[in-house]
C-alpha cells in the first residue's frame, strides 16, 4: 500500500514539474506537429521561435496581393479623391492646388469624370504625406489620372510614374499649370512669389 501512495505522490510531483514525454512519431512527420503528453492530456503545442527584436527588412516579404477599395469618389482637389473615408492620391501626376490657376478648374473636371460613377482604386503605395497612393479606374477602364493630363488639368511626374502619361499632356500644359511644374523641378521660389501676390490683393 505504500507503495502505491509513494507512486501517486512521485507522479503528482513530475505533473506538477510539467514534466513531458514526448509520443513516438512516424520519420518525416512534421516537428511542428509533435503531440506531447502531459499529465494523461495529449495537446499539440504552439510553434516557438526566436523571434529577431526589430524589423528584418532583408527577411520581410511582400505580400503581391494590392488593396483594392471601390465606391463613390469624393473630390479633395485635381488629383485627390476619397474612397470608403480613404484618402487618395492619384497616381503618377500632379495637379494645381486648389487657390492657383486652374485649380478649381481641376477638381471639377475630375467631379464630372467621377460623379455617378463608382471608381475602382488600387492602392499601390503610401505617400511622405500619409496619403494613400493608387490606380483609379472608372467601371469603362478609364485610367482617372490619364483623363485628367488628356484634359491638360495635370501633368506627368515622373518621379514618381517614371513618365507614364507624359505623352499624354497637351502642348501647353505645363505653362498653365506652371506652380505644378516648379514644384517638380524644385523651383518653390515660384510658388513663394506666386503667394505673396495672392496675399496682397
């Protein structure tokens, strides 16, 4: 008898320890799926791993697999819309602000591509501004960014199109739109000059 009091109190002792044994398993089964045995309870344990403290940019992988957001678009300015309470940059051109010379012209034109419509956004990218970055499509497969540069409303950037719709811009787009394209070539001294006017009148 007391022998079999002295086995329970060892096999207590071992449970409470979290002693382990692990289950024979067939060659080539996956470790990952090795089933334990505690205290008379099989259960299949967590994967673990020695996670690195911070971001591995060289591991990280991409997932392929774009965000697509559809709905009704609202007009911010010229190339900004806002899908599903996204805000969204058109990809690949620029357009005026809405206080310089045919910035308002813009977003109206981009209101009547859109208006009725329901636009399909890809989003590919985010940008300095925390914008998000997509390729709009009206439901006929109208790129929204290529109809606003054939409308000379904006122009190509190539920094970040790698010059996609340049051919696209009518000959005299970029005069008109000429604070969007000092702001491409770094000129902010154009705008500067440009606003102080405005502050005058």
């Amino acid at each position: 008898m007391d022998v079999v009091v002295l086995l329970i109190l060892v096999g207590a002792v071992l449970a409470a320890f979290g002693m382990r044994r692990k289950v024979d398993e067939p060659r080539g089964s996956d470790p990952a799926r090795t089933i334990l045995q505690t205290s008379g309870k099989t259960t299949t344990p967590e994967r673990t791993y020695d996670a690195p403290s911070t971001f591995d940019a060289q591991t990280a992988e991409s997932l392929n697999e774009p965000r697509v957001l559809t709905g009704a678009a609202y007009i911010t300015d010229g190339d900004t819309i806002t899908i599903q309470k996204t805000q969204i940059r058109l990809f690949g051109i620029d357009a005026p602000e809405l206080n310089h010379p045919y910035g308002s012209k813009a977003k109206w034109a981009l209101h009547k591509l859109c208006k009725g419509q329901t636009v399909r956004a890809v989003v590919i990218d985010e940008d300095d501004h925390g914008r998000t970055v997509a390729h709009c499509y009206l439901p006929d497969g109208r790129d929204l960014s290529a109809e606003m540069v054939r409308q000379g409303l904006a122009i190509d950037w190539p920094k970040f199109s790698g010059g996609k719709y340049r051919q696209m811009e009518t000959p005299d787009a970029r005069k008109k739109l000429f604070l969007a394209d000092a702001r491409q070539k770094g000129r902010m001294h154009v705008w500067e000059k440009f606003e102080a006017r405005q502050r005058e009148r």
